[in-house]
C-alpha cells in the first residue's frame, strides 16, 4: 500500500482550515499506522491530533466520519464516560468534520487524550481483565444505540465466507506462484472452515444477534492513566457486528503475544491464566446484556477469529503482500503457521473454556 508523503506546505494548509495559525502550531509524526497517516499538534498549550484518512480501506469517509461522531457525542452522555473516554472530533473553521482538499484527501482533526501508557503487549491477568472489561463496557453502552444510526464503514470485515471466497480467488489465481509453498497450510484451512461457517450461519439466521461492537481489540487501542484505563481510540472500525468478534480477537491477540512475529509455530503457546482473565473481565461488563446463545457461542467466536486472520495472511501472502508489513519475504506464511498453532490449542482448551462461560 502506497504511502503518501505529504510537505510541510501541504501540512500547514490542512491546520490553518481547521483554525490553527503557523505561527503557533507546531506538529510532528505520531506514526505511520497500516491505514492513516496521523500527527501530534501542539498550540497554545493543547495538544491534537491530525489525520490523514486513507481512502481505500473504508467503504465511505462520509459513514466513517458520522459514525465517529454519533458514538463520541452518544458515550458522552452515558455512564461509560464516567471512567472512559474516546476521542472527539474538531471542526474546521467552517464547521465541517471532515476536510476534503483539492487533491481529494481526507483529513480529520480529534482531540489528544493526556495518558501515561499505552502497550502493546499483554504482561499480565489484571492487564488482560482491564482491557477485556473496558470493551465490554464500549459494548454494553452502545448496545442502547439504535444499530441503524450506525452504518458499515468496512465492507466484509468479518465476513467468514467473503473472506473465504477471497482466498479461494487467490489460490486459483497464484500470481506469483506461491501455492506449492503452502500446501500443508492450505489444507489445514479447507479442512477447518466448518469452524467459520458455523458462526456465519449463526449470523446470518440471527441466532446471534447484532451488535454496535469495536471490532479492533487490540491492546494499543486502550490508554492507561496511573495503571487505569482511561480511553479507548481508533473507532473506525466500531460498527454493526457481533460480540464473538471482539471477545475472539482478544483471545487471539492476548493470548499469544508473538503470533505475528514468532518465526517458528512451535514458540506459540497460549497463557492459560490471560485466556481467563478475558472471560472474567468480559463477562463482567457483558453479562448483563449477552443472551444465552451468545454466551455459548464465545468460544466458537474465538476459533473462528483466529482462523480467518490466517486465512487473511494466507490470502496475503498468495497475492504477493500488498496489505500486511512484512519484514521478511515468509513472514504472513509463518503468520499462518503461528495462527494454526494457536487455534489447535485453543481448541484443546475447549472444556476448561467452556467451564468459564
């Protein structure tokens, strides 16, 4: 994926149409993440942050810039805000929430949130629980939230069978000749789609019902403020879903904190007391509101999370690498290969799991 270098000119203009004058603002990398472009902005003593909103992943920046403000201004006027925060857009000096420029950019301003820590890794069961009751709380509050104010803002997400199908088209195609590379791989998917396809008919014939979740559990999506949990960012992909999607990426991003880097699948052993600790801090903010069915169904949520994120890098990996980073040319087949590891203890794990559920 291309990465657009934009000059200082090109910067200034974008924060002087969102009020800021160059004289008394100053800016510099917050980082280069896999989708937007985003800097820190300090003026007059407060600090922002300015991102560039990558057109190619969202199905529309128009959806993605109302859900961002209809779930900030919602959660502002619940409990959830009492302890949490996410963050909040700011407008341009026209009133507008999202800048568009000559060039059809995108851009968007939000406000910084003061934090201590941010992690990327799990190191501990009280980390784990914080983090999986923190989203369960995002979830609980929003489950008030007509699902209809919310739209798509990424088409197929955490679709089973698109994503499916997706690989399907990259096997059959094999542009670069990668299929004889992995075929023990590719046959440890055929022979385990039945774990994705149960959750998708769940889905689909609304047994599990649908909900405004996350979808994008990860660690590094919390702030922690003297050892608390004070925010929780980057809703892009907060949308109409399910709660085993969130539950099942903690499982797989928790769980294992090399699954996307170790080099050799026998490193991957799942943290037996972390997995707990999901359950426990998830079901505290959940329970309430999860109905039976969807309690029962967490743990096939967790199988299926964590097959087609293989499936996903395995996809990758057929097409050449256009999405995920890699630092070496095997690294999304040894993803794979780390995934399958995970998912074969996991489900090793099913009775002490479903004991906890």
């Amino acid at each position: 994926m291309e990465i657009i270098k934009f000059s200082e000119e090109q910067i200034l203009d974008v924060l002087q149409k969102f009020g800021f004058n160059s004289g008394e603002v100053k800016y510099y990398p917050l980082g280069i993440g896999h989708i937007n472009q985003s800097w820190i902005v300090e003026s007059k003593g407060f600090k922002y942050i300015l991102q560039y909103i990558n057109p190619y992943i969202f199905s529309s920046i128009e959806v993605l810039t109302r859900n961002f403000r209809t779930i900030s201004e919602y959660l502002k006027t619940a409990p959830f805000w009492e302890t949490l925060k996410t963050p909040e857009l700011y407008p341009t000096k026209e009133n507008n929430y999202l800048l568009v420029t000559e060039k059809k950019y995108n851009w968007r301003m939000i406000n910084y949130i003061e934090h201590d820590a941010n992690y990327k890794h799990i190191t501990s069961e009280t980390q784990a629980y914080e983090a999986a009751k923190a989203y369960g709380s995002y979830a609980k509050c929003l489950s008030y939230l007509p699902i209809s104010d919310i739209g798509q803002t990424i088409l197929n997400f955490h679709d089973p069978e698109a994503r499916i199908i997706e690989f399907g088209k990259a096997l059959n195609e094999d542009i670069v000749g990668r299929r004889k590379m992995a075929l023990p791989e590719i046959d440890f998917i055929r022979n385990n789609s039945e774990y994705a396809r149960k959750v998708s008919k769940l889905i689909t014939s609304s047994i599990i019902p649908t909900r405004i979740t996350h979808n994008n559990t990860a660690l590094d999506n919390l702030l922690w403020r003297e050892n608390k949990i004070c925010a929780i960012v980057d809703l892009d992909t907060t949308m109409p879903s399910t709660l085993l999607y969130d539950f099942g990426d903690m499982v797989r991003t928790y769980t294992s904190p090399i699954i996307d880097e170790a080099t050799n699948s026998s490193d991957i052993s799942v943290q037996c007391n972390i997995v707990c600790a999901i359950i426990e801090g998830y079901l505290e903010s959940t329970a309430v509101f999860m109905t039976p069915m969807e309690r029962s169904a967490l743990f096939e949520g967790a199988l299926m999370v964590i097959y087609i994120q293989a499936v996903r890098y395995m996809t990758d990996y057929l097409k050449d690498d256009p999405y995920y980073p890699i630092n070496y040319p095997e690294q999304n087949l040894d993803r794979v290969r780390n995934h399958f590891e995970l998912f074969r203890q996991i489900l090793g794990m099913e009775n002490e799991i479903r004991k906890l559920l």
